[in-house]
C-alpha cells in the first residue's frame, strides 16, 4: 500500500495525531496522511488526505523520506513530505487528537512503527 504522510510545520512544531479508538493501531500518534487512490500522484495523495482529515490546504510540500514497513497484517510504503505552507486552521475530523509539538517532544511519545524511526531525525527545513 502506497500512503502519503505529510509533516505539518508551523513556527518550529509539527503537528501530530493521536490515532483514535476504533481504527486500526489505536492510540499511535502519527503523521497525518493516508493511503493512495488509483489515479493519484503522492503529492495529490497528501493533499487530499489532509484537506479530508485536517480540512487544511497544502500550498508547498518538499519530499523527505521514504520507508517501507511491514506489519503483521499490511505492507506500506510511506512517502513522508514537509508541508511548509498550508491555509485553514488544522481541525480533527476524523475523531482524532492534534498537537503542535517539537522534534524533542515527539522522542516520549508512541508513533506508529513505521514513522517512529524518523522522529529522531526531525528538523524544521529550511526555506
């Protein structure tokens, strides 16, 4: 499964979500993004999915890291973006948790195994 995940800056923080009850590795925080639909670029991918979940407007998305990972019951293959411009306020709606925290904040807390290998690397860009 190809998915899309974008790394949301503003000011220094990233925004994270909390993965809510009832969909599949509950409670994980992660990188918000999705899976992509046939027809899709990765780029479109990201934007839709944020403009679904976040109801925000990507403007300017730089490639950053790509993993692949396997758990027990699916394959993803995780094209991770900075999104260094966007419009709208972030809004949870799909149910989860949002919040604007720091690459250090980020080390106490439980990503999903695929994104936690890369938040140790995490640093704002650079314009």
């Amino acid at each position: 499964m190809q998915v899309a995940a974008g790394v949301i800056w503003q000011k220094g923080r990233f925004l994270a979500a909390r993965r809510p009850e009832g969909k599949a590795r509950a409670g994980y925080w992660e990188f918000p993004g999705g899976k992509q639909e046939p027809g899709e670029n990765i780029r479109q991918t990201l934007v839709r999915e944020l403009r679904e979940e976040l109801d925000i407007l990507c403007l300017a998305v730089l490639p950053w890291r790509r993993v692949l990972h396997e758990y027990p019951d699916l394959r993803v293959d995780v094209h991770f973006m900075h999104v260094l411009e966007f419009t709208g306020l972030p809004k949870p709606k799909d149910g989860q948790i949002l919040r604007w925290i720091t690459p250090e904040e980020a080390c106490a807390l439980p990503f999903l195994p695929a994104d936690a290998p890369l938040v140790g690397e995490l640093r704002p860009p650079r314009p």
